[in-house]
C-alpha cells in the first residue's frame, strides 16, 4: 500500500524524487507513459497536418523521439558528472535534416516537452500541456477560415495580345471579372507585344476556367490563361 501511495506521489509531484526512491516498475511505467503520449501527439500530427506534408513522414519518429528524450533526462538527472559528459557530446552533434514543414518545429517541441514533464514525473503538466495543445490544434483547424480571410486562394494570369487589349481592353476586364466572381486585379503589365492580367481569388469555383475560355474567345481574343492556387490545408 504504502509503495502504490508513493508511486501516486511521484506521478502527481512538481519535483523529481531521487533515484534510491523509484523502483523499476515506476520507470517502466513513466516510459509506457512517454510511448503512449508520443503516439498521442503523432496521430495529432496525422489527424490536422499530414494533409499538408511534403513527403517527410516525421511523425513516424515521434515514438522513438519521446521515449529516448525520456530515458535520456531520467538518466542525467540524478548524475552530474554523466549530464556534463552529454553536454559535451551533444555540443559537437550536427543534425542537417532539413524541416520541410514550419508545423514540424512545434510537434517536435511538443514531443520534446511531453517528455521532459514524464522524465521528471510531472504527470499534472503533461496533462495540462496536451490539454492546451489539443485546444489550439481544434481552434487553428476549426477557425482557419477566420484566420485566413485575408488571404488569396490563388492566383489568375492571363495573357493576351497588346494591341487587343487596347482596342478591347474594358470589354475583356468585364468579360473576366464576370467569370471571377470574387477575383481582384492585381496587376497589369503591359509590353510591346503582350499584356498580362493578374488577379487574386478567393473561395472560387473550380470550373470558371471553361467559362473564362470560352468568354475571351467569344471576344475573338487569343489569350493563354493559367491558374496557380496556394497550398491549402485539406479537411
């Protein structure tokens, strides 16, 4: 009894007990915490940013990564001489893995942290830490759209023949503005021989290239179109 009330004290205390004062099974139970709470914060990762990786997959690692940051700080604690001896090691390590994602960093540090809270048994904190953590993952992925009502889905640029669009140039304006219902002109550069159009879009419809095709060419106008969208969260 009295060893199950003080393996709850260790789980639930602000400060780390001595080594003398945590059995194996304490360890191998914090560790089974520190895997389970890595695979937590790697499905995280899959469920809001995976739709978004390019081809990095580093949530496979997430399991590992938590377990050995665990291990690593349970061990040094209690030893100073052995926590000098891994600074020193570690000065000299050059990871050059590049980060493909800006989310990467702060699921890494959000593995990082959980396993410092179970290295030294604050069991409270980690809790509170995925708590928050859940909460700001659910508020950036629900409320993306408030977030990002500045922002353009993509962008239209459409370049046509100089001399027709000075003859015809309000005619082709209202034709394309007509097609690109929540479209901004952005820019008009107009040289010797082309002129091109740009225009930013937001929450477009997908089929208003057609459309756009065939007004310019009701127009008789010879115009070459391309469409370049921002790379956007999928749900």
């Amino acid at each position: 009894m009295n060893s199950q009330q003080e393996l709850l004290a260790a789980l639930s205390g602000f400060s780390s007990k001595s080594m003398d004062k945590i059995g194996f099974f304490p360890f191998l139970g914090i560790m089974g915490i520190s895997l389970l709470v890595s695979l937590f914060i790697a499905l995280l990762y899959v469920r809001f940013y995976r739709s978004r990786s390019t081809g990095s997959q580093i949530y496979r690692v997430f399991p590992l990564l938590g377990i050995s940051i665990t291990a690593i700080f349970i061990a040094i604690q209690f030893s100073l001489p052995l926590s000098l001896g891994l600074l020193g090691a570690l000065s000299i390590v050059r990871f050059r893995t590049p980060i493909k994602e800006p989310e990467e960093i702060g699921f890494i540090m959000l593995v990082v942290a959980a396993s410092l809270c179970c290295a030294t048994f604050n069991i409270l904190f980690l809790s509170i830490i995925l708590t928050v953590a859940v909460m700001a993952l659910l508020a950036m992925h629900y409320g993306r759209r408030i977030l990002d009502y500045r922002l353009n889905d993509g962008m239209l640029i459409i370049s046509l023949p100089s001399e027709i669009f000075r003859k015809e140039g309000e005619k082709i304006m209202q034709s394309i503005e007509q097609c690109v219902i929540n479209g901004r002109l952005d820019s008009i550069a107009e040289k010797e021989t082309d002129t091109i159009l740009s225009y930013n879009f937001i929450n477009q419809k997908e089929n208003f290239i057609p459309a756009l095709n065939d007004s310019l060419k009701s127009l008789h106008v010879d115009s070459q179109v391309n469409v370049f969208y921002n790379k956007r969260e999928l749900s």
